[in-house]
C-alpha cells in the first residue's frame, strides 16, 4: 500500500517545454563560441589564444551553454522526490 505523499505532483507540460526551449536558446552561444574557435585555429593556431579577452568570452559563452543544458536534463528529467 502506498503512501498518498509519496507520489509526485504531476508534471506541467507547458513549463516543462518552455524550459526545454529556454536551454536550446542557451546553447547556442556555446555553439557559435565552438564555431568561432575552430576557425580561428584553422587561421592561426599560435595566436589564437593569446588574447586573454576573447579566451573570457569564450569561457562565459560555454558555461552559458552548460546552464543550457543542465536546464534541459531538469526538464526532462521532471522534480526531484523528496
């Protein structure tokens, strides 16, 4: 016999889809930033990472990416019992 508290709430489809197409949107700055960077070692492999301020965007455009998709598996994987 189960416990009334133990079953999980159930999911709202429209959050869970507008969380979805909020992280697709946020992976895309780490898209372009992989992009980018392809082709600027193509260009010039040495130079590329000698500017310290291109490196930082980089870096922030990733992690950005990586909310994106944390954002994603949360939705996907739906609330944590407890």
């Amino acid at each position: 016999m189960s416990n009334p508290q133990d079953v999980p709430p159930p999911r709202n489809v429209l959050v869970t889809a507008l969380m979805i197409l909020v992280g697709i949107i946020l992976l895309l700055p780490g898209l372009c930033s992989l992009i980018l960077v392809g082709v600027l070692v193509y260009d010039d492999p040495v130079g590329t990472f000698r500017e310290p301020g291109l490196v930082l965007l980089w870096i922030v455009c990733l992690a950005v990416a990586a909310g994106g998709v944390l954002l994603i598996r949360r939705a996907v994987r739906g609330p944590r019992p407890g």
